[in-house]
C-alpha cells in the first residue's frame, strides 16, 4: 500500500483561485443576459451538494468517519442562437482534509442544427453512461459511489474521466428513435507520478494527469460513443458503443523530467446499456483495453473491465444492486504504473430514499477484493457508507 | 329523500366530469408570430430535443399556472419526473430549462416579444400562432 502526501494532481488549495472563481461564477450570474429571454431572467446557477459518513473493516485504506463530499456549481448561458457554454466549478475535500477547487468543466459551443454542436474546452470525456450522466450530480446518482474503475482520476478511476479538446455531439432521428454520437479529440492524459511520496510499498503511485495546460506528446486521444435511443415499447432504453485510442506517457521515476520514461498506447472498445423506464434503472458498462508497449519490448497487453447496476424505484425508495470487476495486466504500463491500476472485484448493495424532488438519503454496503499481481498486495474490506444529497 | 340523494349525487358528478373536461382541455400551445409548430413538435421541444424552427431557435417557457395540465395532456409525464428530466439534461448536456412564468399574461407578453418563442395558455390571444 502506498502513502501519499500531498499529492499535488492539479488541483489548486485554498486561497487565490477559489476567491477568483467564485468571483468570476458571481460576475457570470451578473452580467450574462439570455439573449432569447427577458433580459432580466439572468442565467441560473445550479449545483449539487452532499455529506456522508463511511465505515470500513480495518484493511481499507479509506478513512472513516463523517464526511464532506463535493459542493458543485454549474451555469448553462446561451450566449445567442447558436453559441452556449456549460461551465462547472466544484469545491471538494481530498482524503488529506484540504479542500480542493477544481475548474470542472469548461466548455463553449456552437449548437449547428439539432442534429450537431461542437464544443471546445473542457469536457467530460464521452465513454459509457456513468461519466457523462451523473460525474458530480451525486443527487441524481442513485448509488453513493461510483464503479470504483470509473471513478475520477485521483480517486480510483482508471480511465481519463475528463478531456481538454474538441467534442462533437448531436442525435439525428433513426427509425422510431434516435441515432446518438459524441466524438472527441483531446490532449489525452498522463501518469503523473507523486512528487512527495512516503512509498511503504513497491505499488505504483502514479495518478492520472489530463493535460490541461497542453499535450505532452504528439498524439492526441481521440474517442467516439456511438448510440441508439429506443421509443415505444422500449422507451428509455440505449445501446451504445465506445472507444479511444492515444498514447499515455509516464514519468517514473518521479523526478518530473520532460522525457517520459514509459509510452503506452491505449487502445479502448466496449459497450453500454442503460434503460430508465417503468421505474427501472438498469446500467451496464464494458471496456476491453488492448494496450501496446511503444517505448519498451513488452509487446501488447489485453485487459478488461465491466459494471453493471440494477435498481427499481418503488415510492420513494430505490433499492440496487451492482456487481464490477476488472482484469488488469500488471504487464501494461498504463495499469502498472497506476496507483488504482490493481484488479479487483466489487459488489455493492444499498438504496435511496427521495425525501424531496431535491433531496435523498443513501445507504451502501460494499464488498472490494482486491487481487495479488505482480507488485500489488492482496486486501479485501467492507464499507459502509452513507450520503445526504441534495441538488439545486 | 331518494330523489334527494339522486339529485345531489348527479350534480356532483356532472360537475367532477365538466371540470374534467375543463382541465383535459386547458393547455393551448402558442407561439411567436414568426414560428410555426405542429402539436406534434410539443413534446419533443419542451424535452428540449428539438432546439430550432427553421433558422429560429426555439425559446420554450413553462406557465406555473398551467403547468399539471399541460405536462398530463402533451407530456404524458408527471411534475417530479419532467423537472428530474431536465435536471439531467441541464447537466449532462448544457441545455437550459424552460423559464417559468407565473400565468397566461407573462406568457403571452413573452412569447409576442420573443422569437422563436413557444408557450401554452388556457385561450389563445389574438397575435400568435397556436400549435395544431
């Protein structure tokens, strides 16, 4: 198990940036008038908030104890006919108690018909279901967590969860329902490696990093996820498939040079399914990597990773359930040199309770295992883990 | 006293099924003078999947007054249900949520001043187009 302090994963502390984009969040709300509107509607301000409690056996390395989650607010200015933008601000406690700002998203677009608009800046990264449906909506999450694969970047997630670049998305009519699509091309990220590390094992502790001051080598990540919408009897019911392509780089031996020591290809293909209709939420996620070493001898390297999650809604109660598991190579750099890189698999079990349109209360049971590979230590824990919710 | 009963039942149930009628019929869909929409198009714009009429982007506004009626009688969808809908589309695809206008009279103002506007009122008022 690694120790890390002060994992500085771009993320700024308290101080200057916060004030500054509280400011510029309050001169937003202030001065961007809705062009279509009364001049006087302004542009609301929406977010997320949310508080827990968590217990684990003694072998988890997550602490316990009340605490804050995230507080995240976001704004959708239509700017004129065609030109809107979705920014997004979260302030959230790291497991070291400092409160971290994060610019969440960032994104401008220009809304071509109803078929297409093209987004610039930056995004959630279009893959799945989860990542894009509900990132930091906890509210409109019915789990307290996440697939722990698909969770953010210096959080456990394997996957770059957000993306600094181009998006294309838009849904053209297909039969009785809707052909979907997201396209990217972005930076693509980087395995940051900790500068501060107190390391009481051999694992891995290097966190992915997405770039967004700029790309750190020549190849950008590009990405699609492709969909289809059901309607009539099969309402609320989409298919979809996804994948990306883009070298990953890590810089190993963290001493932070320009020369990353380690080059993975990441090549990504799988599927999702999602239906949420009749009061069933019904998600299924899939990824199948097939990594290749383009800086060492080690050739190429398959691993996987799914979840899938079922829940009914009954009043105000919805009961689920979800079972993940990931097979990783610890040959593959990109997983190797992962902090969150280990295979493990995960059975989760719990409910929300709605006391309000904007408000739930969330109970969870978890059971993680995680595997003994090359480099890693086998631990197993249980959590429990609950979660006070509301959106605005 | 039977025809008393008799009587007082008829009317009360005359009178549930005429305001039955009243409320089925409540929600009339209008729209900007420049904007012409089907009755068909309603639900797909204030799902906000169809942004634009033509060139014109497509500006959907609730009326509080009328709202239970009009999410019943176009949306097949409850009051809890549309704003959870739009919470998630907000977030996930930066649309923005129909404005909110507290009755027929804001609505009305709104939608002749605003292009591409498209509301619903319980009677159309002469200068806007009603969605058939």
């Amino acid at each position: 198990m690694v120790t890390v302090k002060n994992v500085n994963v771009s993320r700024s502390r308290q101080g200057g940036l916060p004030a500054f984009l509280g400011a510029t969040l309050a001169g937003l709300v202030l001065t961007i008038p809705a062009p279509a509107q009364a001049e006087s509607d302004g542009v609301p301000l929406h977010g997320f908030a949310d508080a827990g409690f968590a217990m684990h056996s003694k072998e988890s390395p997550n602490p316990k104890g009340f605490n804050v989650g995230s507080l995240d607010f976001y704004l959708t200015p239509q700017f004129d006919n065609n030109v809107k933008g979705l920014i997004e601000i979260i302030f959230e406690t790291t497991s070291a108690g400092e409160v971290a700002t994060d610019l969440e998203r960032m994104q401008m677009g220009y809304t071509f018909s109803d078929n297409a608009t093209v987004w610039m800046g930056r995004f959630h990264t279009p893959y799945g279901y989860w990542n894009t449906g509900f990132h930091h909506g906890a509210q409109i999450q019915t789990a307290v967590s996440r697939p722990r694969f698909l969770d953010f970047e210096d959080k456990g997630g394997i996957l770059p969860a957000h993306m600094v670049g181009l998006m294309a998305n838009g849904k053209v009519r297909a039969g009785g329902g809707k052909f979907t699509y997201d396209a990217f091309v972005g930076n693509g990220p980087k395995i940051g490696m900790a500068q501060d590390l107190v390391v009481t094992t051999t694992q891995a502790p290097g966190t992915l990093s997405i770039n967004t001051a700029g790309d750190d080598n020549h190849q950008a990540m590009v990405g699609l996820n492709l969909g289809y919408e059901f309607s009539g009897m099969a309402d609320g019911l989409r298919l979809a498939v996804h994948t990306f392509r883009g070298d990953v780089g890590d810089d190993s031996d963290g001493t932070f040079s320009l020369t990353l020591l380690n080059i993975t290809e990441v090549s990504m293909a799988g599927g999702s399914v999602a239906y949420l209709g009749n009061d069933w939420e019904v998600l299924g996620e899939y990824y199948r990597f097939n990594n290749k070493d383009k800086s060492g001898t080690t050739g190429s390297h398959s691993s996987w990773a799914d979840y899938l999650q079922v829940g009914k809604t009954i009043d105000n109660v919805t009961p689920f359930i979800r079972l993940e598991k990931t097979v990783l190579s610890q040959l593959d750099n990109y997983f190797s040199m992962q902090d969150s890189g280990q295979s493990y698999n995960r059975q989760a079990l719990g409910f929300k309770y709605d006391i309000s349109q904007k408000a739930s209360l969330k109970l969870e049971l978890l059971n993680s295992k995680f595997m003994a590979e090359s480099g890693r230590i086998a631990y197993s824990y249980r959590s429990l883990l609950t979660q006070y919710a509301i959106r605005f | 006293m039977k025809s008393t009963y008799f009587r007082f039942f008829s009317t009360v149930l005359l009178a549930l099924s005429l305001s039955q009628v009243a409320y089925a019929a409540d929600a009339i869909v209008i729209s900007n003078p420049g904007t012409t929409i089907s009755a068909g198009e309603v639900k797909e714009i204030f799902l906000g999947e169809k942004q634009f009429a033509g060139g014109t982007k497509l500006v959907p506004v609730d009326n509080a007054a009328l709202q239970e009626s009009f999410l019943s009688k176009f949306m097949q969808m409850a009051h809890d249900k549309y704003n959870s809908m739009w919470t998630k589309k907000s977030f996930r695809d930066g649309l923005t949520a129909p404005a909110v206008k507290s009755g027929d009279a804001e609505v009305i103002d709104f939608v002749k001043r605003t292009p591409g506007a498209v509301g619903y009122v319980s009677s159309a008022p002469a200068g806007v187009n009603v969605a058939k």
